[in-house]
C-alpha cells in the first residue's frame, strides 16, 4: 500500500529488481543470506517404508533452493526435489546435510 493510495498524486511501489508493480510483481523475495535463515533437518517415513530427508525453513527464492539441492543431491548420491520452503532428498541423510548445511553457514534449529 502506497502513502498517497486513493488520491491524486497515487504512484504505484515499483519492484526494484524488475521494476514493476509490487502489486503484480512475480520476482518473490530477495536473496537472504545463509546466516539469517533457521532450518530444520528431519527424517521422514513415506509409503512402503521409504526415507526422506527434508530440510525446511527457507525464505529464499526458489532459485537459490534449487542450486544448493544440486550440490545437497551430488553429495548424498540421492535422488530429491524442492518446492518453496523444503527440500527433500531420498534416503536417510540427516547427518550429512546437518554437516554441509553448517559448513554453508545455515542456522539449523532442533536435534
């Protein structure tokens, strides 16, 4: 919402990435740091007894949580996907993605 929303002298808030409107603007969030996000590692139990690893807790662009589930996937030698806020790799992982994970210098909350 803009100060003078609803008066003559209205402008739209423009992105500063692309330069639309904010209104419309399909960029997301900016890229935030690794310092500055909390992420949680746990093992989750999927049908037919199958494992998964899923870190949750971004607030990034998509972008960013695809590249880094590359370099988390080649590490584990695992199969895996992500949407905007998680990712998931295919087996149990935890102690190998809670160790990169702090070498990247990401927050890691719980065990």
């Amino acid at each position: 919402m803009g100060l003078f929303d609803g008066t003559l002298l209205e402008r739209p808030v423009l992105c500063d990435r692309c330069g639309s409107d904010l209104k419309v603007c399909k960029c997301g969030p900016p890229d935030v740091p690794a310092e500055s996000q909390r992420l949680r590692v746990a093992l989750e139990k999927r049908k037919n007894g199958k494992l998964a690893t899923v870190v949750s807790g971004f607030n990034c662009q998509p972008s960013q949580i695809a590249s880094l589930l590359v370099e988390l996937k080649n590490r584990c030698g695992a199969g895996g996907t992500c949407d905007a806020t998680s990712l998931e790799i295919q087996g149990d992982h935890v102690q190998k993605l809670r160790l990169r994970l702090s070498e990247l210098k990401y927050k890691l909350v719980g065990k």
